[in-house]
C-alpha cells in the first residue's frame, strides 16, 4: 500500500521517514519531489568489468547547467540525505523529467527498509538536455511492508551502500564486493552448487 501525503507527513514527524532537507511544498498527494546536486560522476574506463571495482571521475555542474548527451552512462545525486526505517521507499521519475528524455535509473529503483543515505541516479538521456543543480528530477513513493522485517538494510552482513559522511555524492557500482566466481566453466557467478553438473564421461567397452 502506498502512503499518502498525510501518512508521509506522519512518519516524517515520528522519525521513521527521515528526508533532510524536508520542504512541504515538495510532498505531493502520494509522493515526495527530491532534487538533483551538483555532483555528477562517469566511469573512467570505457569498457567495464563486473568483477573488478570500476573508479569513477567526479565533477561539478557549473551554474549555467551541465549538457547530457546520449551513449553514456552518468551518475548523479540527491540533494537530500533520507532514511526509511519502517517502509519500503521507491525512487521514481517524474513525469516532466521523462518528457525531457531523461532516464533517473536503469534497474536500482527500490530501496530497502533501513536505507540511510542519499540516492545516486543512473542518468541516460535519449537526446541531449542540459541539466540544473537543484532541479526537481524525481520522486520517492513509500509503501508499507507486511509483516515484522528482521533484516534492515545497513544491518545486512553484505551491505555495500551505505553513507560514509562523504555528503551527496554519486556511488560507483560494488558488484566486485559480490561473492561470485568469475570463471566461465562455473556460469560466471552461479554458485558452484546451483551451477549445472558436468556430464560423466562414459567409457565403453567392446569384447
């Protein structure tokens, strides 16, 4: 179920939604608008490799806008640093933000219960736009979660994507810190005993 203005509001009043900055004439009837920073990254390889960590090359939009262009890939930011710790927060694009042609994510729209950070977009456009720091560039749509969550997200063993004070600034991907075996005899990362058997070798014998 996905929360209303009045239940945004709430939870934001009892500290389990935390958006900061939090301005109410961002909150919609279903929704909250977040804001694109001024930090915008890129791979700095052009060919990348899921098993190896990939750096990324910051920068900052100037004051008169950054041009995007189609073919590559850019990782942006919010402007606000949130928390859910009871609901389910969805990132989503806004509808004048998918009339431009920009793409705000690929596959990572869903945050876990106990996400504490501020969001990173994967910006692709399919035409050239120019874009704005502080521009509203998406919404956060939260939903309710049925039953008692044991595992929240910064309490995971494995979690990658957490914040480390370094302010909104976009984070590269950690595919790398997966446990998975690059190997293509093992289906490149299925685990060995999921992964197919190999077929016996039979021998015959004629006599």
């Amino acid at each position: 179920m996905v929360l209303s203005d009045t239940a945004i509001l709430k939870a934001v009043q009892e500290g389990t939604i935390v958006i900061d900055p939090f301005d109410i004439e961002c909150l919609g009837s279903n929704s909250y608008d977040v804001h694109l920073s001024k930090h915008l990254a890129v791979y700095e390889a052009d060919t990348l490799d899921a098993a190896k960590h990939n750096t990324i090359r910051y920068f900052e939009i100037p004051a008169d806008g950054y041009l995007l262009v189609p073919g590559k890939l850019y990782l942006g930011s919010t402007i606000e640093y949130t928390e859910c710790h009871a609901h389910v927060p969805v990132l989503d694009g806004k509808s004048s933000t998918g009339r431009l042609g920009i793409l705000i994510h690929l596959t990572a729209g869903r945050g876990d219960v106990g996400y504490s950070n501020f969001w990173t977009f994967e910006l692709i456009v399919v035409h050239p736009v120019r874009v704005y720091a502080g521009m509203p560039i998406a919404q956060l749509v939260y939903h309710s979660v049925l039953g008692e969550v044991e595992r929240l997200y910064t309490k995971k063993p494995n979690v990658k994507y957490v914040y480390q004070g370094r302010g909104p600034k976009p984070q590269e991907s950690m595919m790398f810190k997966n446990k998975f075996k690059p190997n293509p005899e093992d289906y490149r990362g299925i685990p060995s005993e999921y992964a197919p058997k190999q077929p016996v070798q039979k021998t015959f014998f004629v006599g």
